[in-house]
C-alpha cells in the first residue's frame, strides 16, 4: 500500500463513475478505500473522501437499500468533516448536496 496508489485508485473511481462505469467505479473505489484504511485509519480526511465516492456509487446505481447505507455513511462523513474541517468548509457543504442527491 502506497499513498500515491490509492489517490490514483481513487481518482481513477470518480473519472469512471462520471460517465457510469461503475461496476468499474466501484473496484477502483473498494481498492482506493482498503488502502486508505490501512494507511491512514478509519476517521482521517482522507479515507472518508473515499468514503464519500463509494456512498455516492452506492446512491447511483439504484438500490434502495444501498441507498440507506450510503445515506448513513455520508451522515458520518459530515460529521467528521465538519470536526476536522468546520462547517465554512467546502467539504462540508459538498457533503450536504451529495446528502441531499442521495435522497432523490
């Protein structure tokens, strides 16, 4: 595990959940996400970005019940974000649309 491989995992997860590769998406995503928690731990920054893309496929591929783990991640993502970050943070208020997507 290197930090330089998950931040291409990762940003390789979102340049195909854009066009709707996601079962691609998803791998990239589980990959970025599994690194990420090794390295840095479950409540660094870092892993909940990865957090946050793997909620966002899990709201775009339809399930509902995805959809609710999703949600619920997101929920903890925000959380984090607003301790570490703040609420005047640009994180904060993306996580809040990507909330607010989900629940479409």
């Amino acid at each position: 595990e290197h930090p330089y491989i998950a931040d291409v995992l990762h940003i390789s997860a979102e340049n195909l959940r854009i066009p709707g590769y996601y079962n691609d998406a998803k791998k990239a995503c589980t990959a970025a996400l599994s690194m990420r928690m090794i390295l840095y731990g479950e409540t660094n920054i870092y892993t909940m970005f990865s957090t946050i893309l793997q909620s966002k496929l899990l709201c775009e591929t339809g399930n509902p019940e995805d959809a609710e783990a999703a949600e619920a991640a997101l929920q903890n993502a925000l959380t984090l974000i607003k301790d570490k970050l703040g609420y005047d943070s640009i994180h904060f208020s993306k996580v809040i649309l990507d909330i607010g997507d989900c629940l479409q």
